[in-house]
C-alpha cells in the first residue's frame, strides 16, 4: 500500500516538473520574437512618383538594400514605410538607393539620368507634395472648384 502511495507521489511531481519546464520555455520563446522585433527599425519618408509602376520600382529599390525587410510606398500620400535592420543599414543608404531609381525623396533628389529613362506616365512633378497625412489629401479634395 506505500508503495502504490510512493509512485503516485513520484508521478504527482514529475507531472508538475514537466509543466513548469513547458512555461519556462514558452516564456523563452516569447522574449526571442520581442528582441527581434526591437531590432528592426520603422521609417516612413516622402518619395515622389505617380501610378503603379513607380510603387513597383521604389519598393524594389527599397528593398534592394540589405538588412530592409520589408518596404510599402504609398502612391496616394506619396510616402514609403520601411522596416529595416539598423545594424545593417541606415535611412541615408534607403534614401540613396530609391533616388539612384530615379524617384526624389525628402532628403535626396532622384538620379536625373535614372529619371529620365522611367516610363513617361512615371515622370512625376519635381514640385510634386510628398510625404501627405491623410487629412490633407481630404483637405485637397474639399477645396476643389466644380
Ligand atoms: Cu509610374
């Protein structure tokens, strides 16, 4: 009779070891992906363009850049969010690599020979308003004269 006692002690505390080590690793897990999300590094600056095709070739450029994850240009605000490895690049090396496609952004101005080999419809307005809120592109809208 103690030893029908004993083992089901024994597999009373094997039972809660386990389970403790399943939270222990879970815990484990979860602070992995939080230092890796803490590693990239989100930015979002103005780029110039007009349809499309300019998104195409600017989130190619974007990403063309080692340590970018991942890069969205919005051809409504004339905006990019770049998420990018700040051990790897920096905003200026993004920066660059979309003005050398041809397309300005706030703080470089496009390649004038890569401009001028972009499809016509793509050749935007130098003057154009990049890096919009959305409020304003409402704001546009309002004060249009029908
Ligand atoms: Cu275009």
């Amino acid at each position: 009779m103690k030893r029908v006692i004993l083992s089901i002690a024994v597999i009373a505390v094997l039972g809660l070891t386990s389970c403790k080590n399943e939270t222990k690793k879970e815990t484990e897990t979860t602070t992995i992906e939080m230092s890796k999300d803490m590693a990239m590094t989100e930015l979002s600056f103005g780029v110039r363009g007009n349809c499309g095709m300019c998104k195409n070739t600017i989130e190619k450029a974007a990403n063309g850049v080692e340590g970018v994850a991942s890069a969205n240009w919005d051809v409504d605000k004339k905006k990019i969010d770049v998420s990018f490895d700040d051990s790897k690049t920096d905003a200026m090396a993004i920066h660059k690599a979309i003005a050398a496609s041809g397309y300005d952004t706030e703080k470089v101005a496009g390649d004038e020979e890569a401009f001028n080999s972009l499809p016509s419809c793509c050749q935007y307005k130098h003057d154009m308003i990049m890096n919009k809120s959305g409020e304003e592109k409402s704001d546009d809208h309002s004060n249009h004269d029908h």
